[in-house]
C-alpha cells in the first residue's frame, strides 16, 4: 500500500523549515529532493568504497567498479534495455543530447539535411541542434503541438521529407506536463526508416518505460529528477548507433589503443564515457532506481495523479487564476499566471510561505513564444507531494491576490 506519510519520512529535506514555515516542495519539475538511501548510499562511496573505476586491479577499484557497472545495470532494468551496454553515463540529460547532435550530426546530417523539433521542447534539446544547423548547413523544422499540448501527428507526418534525417522529441512537456504519443511517433518516424530521439527528463519519472517495445534509437533521463543526485545523465542507444557512432570527447577510458601516429576506440558505451565518469553519481542513481521500485511505479504513478486531479481542481477554483494551457491532459505540472501580478513576484512572496515552486521560461522559449508569454508559475508534483502541499499552494495564492489586489 502507498503510504505518503511513510514517503515522506524518507526525505529528510521535507522535515525543513524555510522562512520559518515548513517546505512545501512543487518544484520537482527542476530537481527532485532525494531519500535517504540514496544520500547514504553516496555517503558509503565516499566513506568505505572510492576509488577510480575501470583502471586499478587492487581491491577498493575493483568494487567501486562493481558497484559502478550494478548502477548501469540498474538503469538498464529500468528502461527494459536489452543490454547494459546500450547504457552511456553521461553528466546530465544535456550532455546526452549533445552527444547524439554532435556524434550522430557529425557523420549523418549534411548540408540541406532536415532535423525535426516540436515546440515543447527544453532548450537542452534545441540548441544542441542549432549547433548542428549551424555548423553543417542543416535545417531544423519544428511541429506544432494541438489544443490539447500533444504533438500533432498529421502535421508532423506532412514535414517529414527525403532529407530528414533525425526526428528529436521530448516524452513528456516540462511546461504542460503533457505525454507525448511517443510510440506512434517512433512508428511514423520508422516509416520512412528516420531515427528518433525521445528526450526523457521528465518522462522517465512518471511513465514506465520499454525502449524494446518502443523500438526508440536513443532514449535520454538525468539522474536528479528521478530522486538521484545532479552530475549523471543516461544515453540509451541501440547498439548499431553505438558502434557507428563517432566518439563525442577524448580521452581516458574510451580508447582501445594510442600510439603516436593513430588511436582506435573502445566498444560499447565506454566509446562515449572518456574521463573519469561521475562514479558516485552512478551508484546514487541506481539507489534511486532501487527506491523506486521498491516502493512501484504504478503506486507511484497512481498517487501522483491522484495528487495532480486534486490539484487541478482547486487551482481552478482560484479566480484569476489562468493556466498556459487547460491542464486536463497534465501529469503532474501545472504552468499558470494571476492576473496582476508578475510569476517572479508571486514565487517570491509563496516562498516567504516555505512554498517553492518555478517561475520564469523553464528554458523553453519557444513554447512560451507560442503562447505570446514570456513567464509564468509552475507547480510540478513528486512521489512525496500531498494534497496538504496544495492547500498550502493555494492558501498562498489567494493570499498573493490580496496582496497585489
Ligand atoms: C524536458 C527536459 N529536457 C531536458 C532537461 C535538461 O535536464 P538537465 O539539466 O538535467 O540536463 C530538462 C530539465 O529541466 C527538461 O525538463
């Protein structure tokens, strides 16, 4: 049985109180707060089992490489990946997009070449692709999304060409909280043999995920919305791209030999990991994975939206009170506006009420630019959200109305 209360008390962070009033965290969309297991698991690396990984044959190398190599595991159980070694440890979801652009954009996209981007999408998965615009001459066209915050798949369908050569889309809206029809996409996409990039941040903490199913070429998360620490991102990739690909960076790890006058690579995803990777990153992502299933995604999934209908009910009953666009198809993130008063204004004044949530353009411009908006206030909803939290939000938000009224 789900037992919030239970939840919660695995997050010490949540036992905080700022500006004198207990948190109330709804800003999950950014960064979710961790467990402590998670915490302790870094602590253990640190404290017991560090060293570098891959290079040392004494004892503590050997076992932070196990525990390295079981995270990668983890994460590959997670997204239902044939192999662990279709797994890239990356910094962030940024850099595994980055990766793909420049790897992939290097040998398959050339001058004229079309890349496909729907207006949803986070800057992390824009201006990897301007790079690529920029440097090879490409084009970047961009679909539009229905009234609903869905991708439209007709009119994707009427911009694919003979030159498009990579379709990059995002699971799940950062802004709207929409899910995107990713497998029809994929299906489409496949149609005309065109390679897609899902980008997960936000889909894979509130959706299961089965890349087999989905056939998708490249899969991407970030470890710290998914109750992990910052610094370690995941590339999925099938394994053709893998080998095909060219390496992003060089350096340690990602050779197979040096000499003076040549370098030949290594296989698998230590092609892509050159450097000392983020170890201890790793292990924290794959206790958050652990968590995770532990406590089961569908529970998870089921309180949230219990959580989310909650929520949208009683911001709507709040008068003045308008949403970027109507939230009955959002999983958990609901962007809006007040008339008479500024997003900035009102993050600012909630948080003097320990509320924190996000305001601005949450990177993605040129969805706000759609909406002729250049700001608004997001709530985003985790596992340990209740609905006491959006009490709390919406007390606060009447109270901001009198405030500015
Ligand atoms: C949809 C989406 N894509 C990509 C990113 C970038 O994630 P990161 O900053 O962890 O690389 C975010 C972060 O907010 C996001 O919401």
């Amino acid at each position: 049985m789900f037992d919030v209360d239970k939840i919660r008390s695995d997050f010490p962070i949540l036992n905080r109180h700022i500006n004198g009033q207990g948190l109330v965290y709804l800003d999950n969309a950014a960064s979710s707060q961790k467990p402590q297991v998670v915490i302790d698991a870094i602590s253990k690396v640190y404290s017991e089992e560090y060293a570098n990984v891959h290079r040392g044959i004494h004892y503590l190398s050997m076992k932070a490489t196990e525990n390295f190599e079981n995270a990668r595991s983890e994460v590959s159980n997670y997204l239902k990946s044939k192999s662990d070694q279709q797994i890239v440890f990356t910094k962030n979801a940024t850099e595994a997009i980055n990766l793909v652009a420049a790897s992939f954009g290097e040998t398959e996209i050339n001058e004229g070449d079309e890349i496909i981007l729907s207006v949803l999408e986070h800057h992390s998965n824009i201006v990897p692709w301007h790079f690529i615009r920029e440097r090879k001459k490409a084009i970047i066209k961009w679909v539009d999304i229905d009234s609903k915050g869905l991708i439209d798949l007709e009119k994707l369908k009427s911009l694919i060409s003979p030159r498009t050569k990579i379709i990059s889309i995002t699971h799940m809206s950062n802004v709207l909280g929409t899910v995107q029809p990713i497998k029809d996409i994929i299906d489409l996409a496949h149609e005309y043999n065109i390679p897609v990039l899902i980008d997960g941040t936000q889909g894979a903490v509130h959706n299961p995920i089965d890349v087999m199913d989905l056939d998708v070429d490249f899969y991407v998360l970030t470890g710290h919305k998914l109750y992990g620490p910052s610094g370690i991102g995941v590339l999925y990739a099938k394994s053709d791209y893998l080998q095909n690909m060219k390496p992003f960076q060089g350096g340690g790890e990602m050779i197979d030999e040096v000499t003076k006058e040549n370098v030949t690579y290594a296989s698998g995803p230590q092609k892509f990991e050159a450097g000392t990777p983020p170890i201890a990153q790793a292990i924290g992502l794959g206790e958050a994975i652990k968590y995770v299933n532990h406590i089961g995604l569908d529970e998870i999934h089921k309180h949230e939206q219990s959580i989310t209908d909650y929520a949208r009910n009683k911001l709507m009953d709040i008068d003045g009170l308008s949403f970027l666009l109507e939230p009955s198809q959002s999983r958990g993130i609901f962007s809006f506006t007040m008339s008479g008063s500024h997003p900035h204004d009102i993050s600012t004044i909630i948080d003097k009420k320990g509320i924190a949530i996000r305001a601005g353009s949450h990177c993605a411009e040129p969805l706000l630019q759609t909406f002729g908006m250049t700001s608004t206030c997001r709530a985003s909803i985790a596992m340990y959200n209740n609905k006491k939290d959006i009490d709390n939000l919406c007390e606060s938000l009447l109270y901001c109305k009198k405030f500015f009224s």
